[in-house]
C-alpha cells in the first residue's frame, strides 16, 4: 500500500510501470473439485436397495464434518423440519418409495414438512463439506454441482423429485417440481422440460 502511495509522488508520469518485487498469490478463482467423502459399491451390499443403504451410509459418514462445522461455527441452519439426522434419511427415502411417513410436523401440510427435510439435508451436507480444510470459500457453483453430481444425496432427490411430479397429492406434486432443486439441475437430468417444449 506504502509503495502504491508513493507513486502519487513521483513527477513522471502520468503513466507509471513500476515492477513490484514479490510475486501475486496464486488465485482461489478456479471452483475446487470436490468429491463425496464416500462412495459404496452397490455390489458389496446385501441389501434389496442399493440406493437406500448408500444414502443412509453416505449421511452417517458425512457426520464428524458436520459436528466439526457446528463445533466450529456454534450455529447451524438445520432444525426446520423437527428431525435429527438419524431419522431424516429415512423419512425423505420413504418419499422415493412412494409412501406418506408420519408427519414430523404437527398441524403443518405434509408437503411443507418435506420440503423443510429437503433443505436440512442439503443444509447438513452444505455444512458438512464446507467444513473440510481448505473448502471454507468454495463457490456457490463449486457446492451446487458437488451436490447434485458428487453425492447420494442428489441422486436420491431426483428420485424424490421424480416420484412426487408424478403424484395425485397436488401439493407434492408441486413441491417436486418447483422446490427441491434448481431449475437447470432438473433440466440436465430430463425431470423437467424446457418450457418451449411443453405442450
């Protein structure tokens, strides 16, 4: 700042190039690559539902980042929906399936209560990964396509979003379509048409 300053003062000019002798940091503008902190095999697992049990695994293994972020922090932004993580996967997982669980949420619309699930999950995952050493300042870009391309958790809220616009329950229906992921996401995944190609 010193150096910049005193080239106010020098009398040639009114153009000065003045070599500066440290180097530039390298720039953090290219978006991180990030991955999943787990991936499983559906091979491996004795189980009738692959997709389920990665996702719920993928969820547990997500947990010491995000106990650190809420360590860290001392704040986080889950609590909407009223359930603790341990029963959150479950109760969204019930949706792709085609079921109704009970409502956390006494007096609220079913289709509200998962829609604030929605958000925890991608809350706890956000919080998670942004944990992580050197992943603080990631971009709103870097974290969107790490969600919805890197984890469980995007594959099973395509279903999800699959399963409710197909829906009789209108409000679910609507959800699906309209509030559990971007606009562009649905469209690279084929869930959603380009409003030129509606009927």
């Amino acid at each position: 700042m010193i150096a910049l300053l005193e080239l106010l003062e020098r009398p040639d000019g009114p153009v000065i190039l003045e070599d500066y002798p440290l180097d530039a940091p390298e720039s953090d503008e290219e978006p991180a690559v990030l991955s999943c902190p787990v991936r499983f095999d559906d091979q491996t697992m004795d189980d009738s539902d692959p997709l389920k049990t990665r996702f719920l695994r993928e969820i547990q293994a997500m947990r010491p980042w995000y106990d650190m972020a809420l360590k860290k922090r001392g704040r986080t932004s889950l609590g909407g929906s009223g359930m603790d993580m341990d029963h959150l996967g479950e109760y969204i997982y019930a949706y792709v399936k085609g079921e109704e669980p009970d409502n956390p949420l006494d007096g609220v619309d079913p289709s509200v209560s998962l829609k604030l699930a929605v958000e925890d999950l991608k809350g706890y995952y956000i919080e998670a990964v942004t944990a992580q050493p050197g992943q603080e300042g990631l971009s709103s870009k870097a974290l969107k396509e790490w969600l919805w391309d890197k984890t469980t958790a995007g594959e099973v809220l395509i279903e999800l979003i699959k399963t409710c616009s197909q829906s009789e329950n209108e409000k679910l229906k609507m959800m699906g379509t309209h509030f559990i992921a971007p606009m562009d996401v649905m469209l690279e995944r084929g869930v959603m048409k380009p409003l030129n190609d509606v009927e």
